[in-house]
C-alpha cells in the first residue's frame, strides 16, 4: 500500500493508508473522521475530488476495495489531461492537443462520473454540494483536486 502515500504524500495521505490496510476494526485511537452523515441524495463509501491523474488514480484503487458502485469522481471538466507530457509539449516534441482526452474515457468503468464542481464541502457532515444544488454523502473523502485549464483548440 506504499504507492498510495506517493500519489499524495501527505501525514492524512498515510493515515488513511493505515487505515485501509489495517481494516476498520484494527484502526485503534487512529481512528478517521467518520461524523455523522447528511441526509443526502446520494451515498458513496468513497468521494473522490477531482478527475486528474490523482483522482483517477485513487478511484480505480479504491474501486477495487470497495466495489465500483460504491466509488464516484467529482469532476467538471469534460476534458482530460496528462499533464506529464506538457514537458515534452514545452521542447516542441509533442502538441497540446496530444494531452488531452475526454473525461469520460479515463474514469474507471463502473465508478460514477458527477459532472459539477464542488461549492461547499462540509466535513463535520461527511457531506459535499455541488453548483448544481446536488448534495453528495461520503463515508471517506479524497481531494485530488488541481489546477483548472482553459484550452483552446
């Protein structure tokens, strides 16, 4: 479970890797905020912020411990982008364009794409709203979000 703590390495990035390896029962006093949960109009063991590479990344592992219809990415964008390869964008050796894919194609099969933004997060609620007046509830939340790119054609 290293590799998790390396997607975003963070101390709550490595609790939540103890968390998930040792099993719920196992947790002891590292126990994670679990509060009590909004009356909400959808439920999802695992909310994941944001569809980049982060997000994608986290949903697919995370759709394998839970199951796919227990996962869901927040995620405006209808458009994709790898952004490793802006290096080689920058020395001229690849187009923009060749970053790019459409969103839908890079979430993992099965897990829910909700196509908002996020405008208000409420932990204490285990709960998020979305700009499309959607209410999301969570058992466990990952905030993978980044940067927001205006592209051009």
């Amino acid at each position: 479970m290293a590799p998790l703590a390396a997607v975003v390495p963070s101390p709550h990035t490595r609790l939540l890797a103890r968390f998930l390896r040792l099993g719920t029962q196992q947790v002891g006093p590292l126990q994670l905020h679990t509060g009590a949960s909004c009356a909400a109009k959808s439920h999802y063991e695992v909310l994941v912020l944001g569809g980049g590479s982060g997000g994608v990344t986290m949903a697919a592992r995370m759709k394998r411990r839970v199951g796919a219809e227990n996962v869901a990415i927040v995620e405006p964008s209808e458009r994709h982008f790898y952004q490793p390869i802006w290096t080689l964008v920058g020395a001229g050796a690849k187009q923009l364009s060749s970053s790019g894919r459409p969103t839908a194609s890079v979430v993992p099969s099965g897990v829910e794409w909700v196509k908002a933004r996020v405008a208000e997060l409420n932990p204490d609620k285990n709960c998020i709203h979305t700009d499309n007046g959607k209410e999301i509830s969570y058992k466990y939340l990952i905030i993978a979000l980044g940067i927001q790119l205006d592209y051009e054609k």
